[in-house]
C-alpha cells in the first residue's frame, strides 16, 4: 500500500476520533437545576439555592458545565447583563425536578413575538411572576411582581399561589393566579391560556414555526 495512503487513513481516523470527542463532550441536555453556592462569574453574581433553567451541558479541559439561560430568571438577576447565557460549574448545581410552572415563561396577549407594545406575564424558573406593559423584558423593570408560594396543575389548569397579589390576575383574597389551557392556535405555534378571573387570553410560544 502506498505510503501516503496510509499517512492519510490513519489521519483520517485520528480526524474521526476527534469528532466523536467533540460529540459526546457537548450534550444538550436540557433540564432544571438550584444552585448549591453562590456563583459569581465576572461581576455576575446567582445567590445560593437559586432554581435556574439549563438549556445544554458542554465539557471544557475536563470539567462540566452547564449553560444556565439568564432570561429565565428574575428581573434583579437578568439586568446585571446582556448575556443569554452564563456557564456556570456542574459541581455547583444540583438536579430539581419540573413544577407546575414550567411550562410557562413568556405569555403574551398578542402572537407576534416581536410586537413591543403588548403586555407580557414573565414566569421566572426561581419563583417569580412579573408583569411587563410592553413586550420585551430584556432592558426594563417589570411593573409589578410577586414570589409564588405554592403552585400545581389540576386537568387543565395550573395554579400559582402567589405571596402578593396582582391587579387583574390574582383572585380576590386568595392571592391565587390561575392558568387554564385552551389548546394549541395556529397550527401548534402558539398555546393558549385563559389568565385570572377575567380570563383574558395570553399566548406562549411553542418554538414550532
């Protein structure tokens, strides 16, 4: 066999190694996850027992990591930066289970994700719901919150008690919010939900389109 031909077979599986390293060192495993310290990276500081959103885990010089999505958290943690994502040590988080909660983030009155001018009820991984005039959250501070205390779905309604109450979406007295599923909206893009007593219509975005 030709020499050079063997130089290049045997690259060629050194190549494919490489790639099946790469492979199985970035995994995108998407889960919930509370911080067991507090993490600071750079001037971005998560208090301890934080419950956090992890989109994917990668693997850097032999340590794991977990990509945690800042604009699922609440509003005094989202504004210390403009990332998406903070890479936070696998080591410092612990697994948690799904709750009631998440399967809601952004709901918004009107189902054009890009429209500013809509109210939006932001849910946080970490016990919060804010509520926000226009629709983006990213550069704002919510008009009104409140720490859920208790939540859990019931058919097809889901509950969140809530420490405080909110104007128009709380029930009188119990502070409670509730969320009742109507089904999917245009060709599975959209889920829609009746909100509080008045039951207004609020749309979340199934990432379907």
């Amino acid at each position: 066999m030709n020499a050079k031909w063997v130089v290049g077979i045997i690259a060629g599986i050194i190549g494919l190694g490489a790639i099946q390293i790469i492979h199985t060192t970035a995994r995108a495993e998407a889960g919930y996850a509370v911080t067991t310290k507090t993490v600071r990276v750079g001037q971005i500081t998560v208090p301890k027992n934080t419950r956090v959103s992890v989109a994917s885990q990668v693997t850097h010089n032999g340590q794991r990591y977990a990509r945690v999505e800042m604009q699922r958290l609440r509003y005094q943690l989202r504004r210390q930066t403009s990332r998406r994502y903070l890479t936070v040590p696998m080591q410092d988080l612990k697994a948690s289970r799904r709750v009631a909660t998440d399967q809601f983030s952004q709901l918004k009155q009107r189902r054009v994700n890009y429209d500013t001018t809509q109210p939006v009820i932001n849910v946080t991984t970490d016990g919060r719901v804010e509520m926000y005039r226009d629709g983006s959250v990213d550069n704002q501070a919510p008009v009104a919150s409140a720490q859920v205390t208790k939540s859990w779905r019931s058919g097809q309604t889901t509950v969140l008690t809530l420490k405080t109450s909110l104007a128009r979406l709380t029930t009188a007295h119990t502070n409670q919010l509730k969320l009742r599923a109507n089904g999917a909206v245009a060709n599975g893009t959209y889920d829609s939900y009746a909100v509080g007593p008045q039951r207004q219509i609020y749309y979340v975005w199934t990432g379907l389109s």
